[in-house]
C-alpha cells in the first residue's frame, strides 16, 4: 500500500522519489535475540544474537522523558528515543533489543514498546539506552 511495495501510490508518485527514501532511513538496524545458557554453578548466561538483520530505521527523540529509576544500590538515567523502521514487522516483541548503527557508530538499545500502523505497513519501536 505504501510507498516501494508496487502499489498504484508507485504510479502517481515520481520515480525520482523512489531513489531518495534511503536517506529518510539512514539507521541500519538489527534486531537482536537473547539465548540464555547456564554455567556449571548454575548462573545464567545472556548471549546475544541476531533475529532480524537488513532493516533500515529512522531514530528519533520521542516527546516523552526517560528519566530516571531510583534502585536499591544505583540511580539508572534513560533516555527515551523511537525507531521508525522502513516496514512491517510483526515478530518483533520487547524481549528483542535493537541494534542501530548510524554513520558507522553502533549502539543497543533495549526495546520497550513495539507499535505497529493500522494498515499494518509500519513499526515504530521505543528504544531505551540504560546507563549505569
């Protein structure tokens, strides 16, 4: 229905357009699965690795403010920001995190909330960066 999925909107719109949508997009984006082992002693070991590569995102601060988490040993600060993806993907959850690298300089975020469109044609993602 959108643009670039050979709907009748490719017809009416100028070809010229087609060829600029990847700089609306510039975050190469790759959603992460944890896969969790454990050692001898019984700890558990989180690895990450990868469930969906190859997609494209634009990030964004969101309107809305982390802030920050009192807990019993340390103050965590969050900031908030959203990850518009180029598509629809609806196996995406927030037990994945997103890996976003833009201009050469990767970061994790942890996935916080998945929104698709009522046309089923998007996702937006709610990212947060914890620090410690």
């Amino acid at each position: 229905m959108g643009l670039g999925s050979d709907s009748a909107l490719d017809t009416i719109v100028h070809e010229g357009l087609h060829a600029t949508l990847g700089r609306f997009f510039p975050a190469a984006v790759v959603i992460q699965q944890a896969a969790i082992t454990r050692r001898p002693n019984g700890e558990q070991v989180e690895t990450w690795g990868t469930f969906l590569s190859g997609l494209y995102g634009n990030l964004a601060r969101t309107t809305k403010d982390g802030g920050e988490r009192r807990g019993e040993t340390n103050t965590t600060a969050m900031a908030v920001l959203a990850l518009n993806l180029r598509g629809h993907y609806p196996t995406i959850t927030i037990e994945h995190r997103a890996l976003v690298t833009i201009g050469g300089t990767a970061t994790v975020y942890n996935i916080t909330a998945v929104v698709h469109d009522s046309l089923s044609e998007s996702t937006r993602l709610e990212l947060e960066r914890v620090d410690h």
